[in-house]
C-alpha cells in the first residue's frame, strides 16, 4: 500500500453520515495512513487544539452500536474507548499532525473525495430543484386543462339543449 492509491471505491466506503455530518473513524484513517490507531490518537491529542467540536468529536454508545450494525462489525472489535470520527475539516488537519508520505498522499486523495462527494450532492440538489419545478409547471397545466375541458363541455351541453328564447319585438296577435 505503500505506493499505490487506494481505490476510490473504498475511501468512499470509509465515509459515514454521523449528527448530520460526513465523517471517518479514527481506526479507518489510521489504517489508510499506515499507523495504528492509537498513534493517531496520540498525535490528535498532542495537539488537541486543532481538533474543534466540529472537526473531531468522539461517539456516543448508540452512534457506535448503529455504526457497527450498518457496517456488520463486532461490537467493539478490541477497543476500550468509543471511537474519534473527523469530518472533513477534521481529516484535513490531520495533515499538519501526520507527516509520513503515505499520510500526506492519502490525505489528499480523501479530500479529493469530500470534494467529489459535496459536487455530487449539489449537482442531485440541483436536479431535484428542477424536478420539482417542472412538476409545479405540470401541475398548472393539469388545472388549466380541466378549466378548458370544463368550459368545452358547457358549450356542448349548451349546443345540445339550447334553451328556449323569448322572441323580442313586434308580436302580432292572433
């Protein structure tokens, strides 16, 4: 691994939505970049000042449990302590406090992928946006056509049972 890039595939199935956020665990990254775990953790916790809330935040016992249920992992597969994730921010601080190659080339394909993941959502939110407005458009067609066909059949029925007239003017009697 030492040499070669991580297949695209398997970044992206390392990224998970966790409190409404793309995230990755401590223990992924930490095998992508060739270290172990802990030594990651070490690392993070020497310079806990660059992992804000919103850069790293560690799993609660129920994200952990349905975590482990999507991914069909054992429970906790030898760790003692709930996992650190890192949203994006957070993987791309890792870069200033991991400094192997492997590290720094995988760092930068992973962000290469947050990036491809957030254009891809923008581009299925755009779509969606336009979906719905072409529906709103059907939707006034539909009700305009109904107006029209409802006008059409007063004529007809008007044309088939005219109502009988009042003659106006000159009445001659008999």
């Amino acid at each position: 691994m030492e040499n070669a890039l991580i297949p695209d595939e398997i970044l992206m199935n390392k990224i998970y939505m966790i409190r409404d956020q793309k995230v990755m665990l401590d223990s992924d990254l930490a095998e992508l970049y060739g270290v172990e775990t802990r030594r990651l953790n070490e690392q993070v916790a020497r310079n806990i000042d660059r992992f804000p809330d919103d850069f790293m935040f560690r799993l609660n016992e129920s994200e952990f449990d349905s975590l482990m249920s999507q991914i069909a992992t054992s429970k906790r597969g030898g760790r003692r302590k709930l996992p650190y994730v890192f949203t994006e921010h957070g993987v791309l601080m890792l870069s200033s406090v991991l400094n192997s190659k492997q590290a720094i080339r995988v760092n930068i394909q992973v962000m290469r992928i947050f990036t491809r993941i957030r254009k891809i959502f923008l581009e299925n939110t755009e779509l969606h946006m336009e979906i719905e407005t072409i529906k709103k458009k059907l939707d006034n067609q539909d009700k305009n056509m109904e107006i029209v066909f409802r006008y059409l059949d007063e004529l007809i029925d008007k044309n088939e049972n005219p109502k009988e007239q009042k003659r106006i003017g000159y009445k001659p009697d008999f």
